[in-house]
C-alpha cells in the first residue's frame, strides 16, 4: 500500500487540534487505501494512543526536540528506508534545513511543509535579503509545496519570496465537528472538577501559560471585570513555564479566588472545557498564525474576545460572532467582556453565528479533504 509520513515537531500530550488533524488525515487517507505513519518528538499518551487507533495508523518517535538537524535528518533518512512513504510532510519544524533533501535522496517523490508558526508581536512580512533567498531556493528546492494556516501566515510566507509563489497554498486549519457535543452534563462536571460556583459566569482561555499568549493581560482583564461583576471565574486552561509566576501575579492582585488554573487538559473537549464557558477570549501579544482555540470555542457556539493580532481576524468579524480588541488594551478587553456577560441573548446569538462560520471555513474534514487533493491523492 502506498505511505504517507507526517513528521510533528511536537509531543503528543493531549487530544488537541494537531492529534485531531492526524486522526482524520489518516481516516481520510486510508478510505483511499493508504496507510498513515504519524512521527512525533515523544511516544504519544495512552489517551493519545487510544485516539490515534486506526488499521492504517503506524506511530513512531524521529527524535526530541534537544536533537541537532544532522540527528533528525538521518532519523528521518532512516524512517523514511523503513516505511518507503510515497509523501513526507513536515509540521512544526523549521523552513530552512535540508530534511526535503534528505528524503529525495531516498526516493520519496513529493514533500511537503506546512507553516504553523506564529510571529513576534508588531511583525511586519518583508522579502528576505538576496543571499538569503538563493539559499533558502537552494536548499528547499525539493519541497514539492508550502501549506499556510491562514491568509495571514501567506502572506507571511509569501513574502519572503523564498521560493516561487507557485509552490505556496493556503489551508485553514479545522475542527472536527463531529467531536462538538452539545451536552450540558459535560459543562456542570467540569464545575464541578473545579469547584467553580454554578452562578458565575465563566471566562475561558485555552492557550500555553506564558508571555506571548498575553496572561498578564488576561490578569488584568479579570481584575478590571470582577470590580464591576463579582459573578464571574476567568478560567485558564494550559500549561507552560510561567504558571507559577502568573499563580503568585494573581494572588499578589487580589483575584486568586476568581482565576481558575487547571494545568493541561488531556480531552478539552471531551472534559467539558468549552461546554462550561460563556465566552471564550485569547489575548495573544504575538501574531498567532490561525487561532485553534478560537476555532474550537465557535464551534461550540460561543462568543469570543480575542485581540487583532496576525490571522485571529480571519476567525472573528468583530461584532458578529464576537469582539476584536488592540493587542494590550485591557480596558477595551474588560468593556467587551461586560458587555457580553451582561446579554445572554447576544452570547448566544453571536455563538450560533460563529458556529456556522466554522462549518463553512473551519470544517476539519473539508480542509483535509482540501490537502489530499493537494497531495494528488485519487
């Protein structure tokens, strides 16, 4: 049969959107009789595992994250003899090494790269300088094509004009909607879990915890809001290095009881993440290149508040199924925020236009079925 190898730059801790993805490539690859290699930096989770159980799934370790590119490219040299794929594609890895090359050599007819990264904050798309695009043309010539996340994130790449623009194809990242359940129970549980009182509304951001994901801002925002309404419990689900510092930051400005911190969550969806919240908000500092989250919230039919920030207007039309506000303003965050809490009627009205949105731009089946054609898979 012939193979598909997806390489992730990733550890596969939880059933986010990358497993998701994978999950239904590989569903939608094998209809067509192809099996699906799915490489990560570290053994998947048992939940993850579970999840990523299929016939035509092979799962694999190339490395970890600390390895040198001469390390992973001959680990990849060596998957790429083990499974003879007839396509690599490369996610979360950076643009410029010769990994493409590496797998010419061992006759894997098309590579393929995909864009998943989010740029500094106030970052402005330019084209790289002379030298730099005869090496970058050089030294990914053999990608057979770029995929980009967003508009934003092709414009970005485009930009650069590392390799003609011929090569270069947007595809929105996806929910699978068939894992949005529309269970009120799942909400009350996760109350329950965190012993979040059942008459505050609740706040939900899910991103890593640090800097670039705007918690302080988030911190802010919820001291702003619980001045005013006292009915409200900002919850932030994630991970990350800074968690302590933000526990303290809380506690140090008097909200600790009102700012829920759950580490990670395994199943955001299946743990009733989304189905408790009544807004969603992600504060990001950085240019996030599409907005996951925010994807996921919607799909839930949930309003959200989330900054102008790289692709995340692509997601939200400000007004309709939820508010954009400048990267910082926190007063601007908190307004929005109020106005939201206080008219169930427009949360759900924005929610349930948001949710037609994402199953008309962010349908997790359709935009792979968009990147098998891509690949010429019949």
């Amino acid at each position: 049969m012939p193979t598909l190898v997806s390489i992730f730059g990733v550890e596969p801790k939880r059933i986010g959107g990358t497993e998701t993805f994978a999950r239904e490539l590989s569903r939608q690859i094998g209809a067509r009789g192809w099996e699906s290699v799915l490489c990560f930096l570290s053994e998947p989770t048992e939940e993850v595992r579970r999840f990523l159980d299929l016939p035509n799934i092979t799962l694999g370790v190339y490395g970890s994250a600390d390895d040198s590119d001469f390390t992973t490219g001959r680990s990849l040299a060596r998957i790429a003899r083990s499974h003879r794929p007839e396509i690599l594609h490369l996610h979360y890895m950076g643009f410029l090494n010769f990994y493409s090359w590496v797998a010419r050599l061992r006759s894997v007819k098309k590579v393929f790269f995909t864009d998943h990264h989010s740029r500094s904050a106030g970052y402005t798309p330019g084209r790289a300088p002379f030298w730099k695009r005869c090496a970058a043309r050089l030294i990914n010539s053999p990608l057979t094509r770029v995929i980009s996340v967003s508009n934003y994130g092709y414009d970005c790449m485009t930009a650069f004009d590392l390799l003609p623009k011929s090569r270069f194809e947007m595809i929105y990242n996806g929910v699978d909607l068939t894992r949005v359940k529309d269970d009120p129970q799942l909400g009350l549980d996760f109350r329950r879990r965190y012993s979040i009182p059942t008459d505050r509304a609740i706040v939900t951001q899910v991103s890593w915890i640090i800097p670039e994901k705007g918690i302080t801002d988030v911190l802010e925002t919820a001291r702003l809001v619980t001045q005013q309404n006292r009915n409200v419990q900002f919850v932030l689900v994630g991970d990350g290095a800074y968690l302590e510092q933000y526990m303290k930051d809380a506690a140090a400005m008097g909200i600790e009881d009102r700012v829920t911190w759950t580490g990670m969550v395994r199943d955001p969806f299946g743990e009733g993440v989304f189905a408790a919240a009544d807004v969603i908000c992600q504060f990001s500092r950085w240019e996030e290149v599409f907005g996951w989250m925010i994807a996921e919230g919607m799909a839930h039919g949930k309003p959200v508040v989330a900054t102008r920030v790289g692709g995340i207007p692509e997601l939200i039309t400000d007004g309709q199924t939820g508010y954009l506000v400048p990267r910082g303003d926190t007063k601007a965050m908190s307004e929005k925020l109020l106005v939201l809490l206080a008219d169930p009627v427009m949360r759900a009205r924005m929610g349930e236009a948001g949710r037609a949105v994402v199953a008309e731009k962010f349908d997790l089946r359709k935009n792979v079925a968009q990147l098998i054609s891509s690949y010429g898979i019949a």
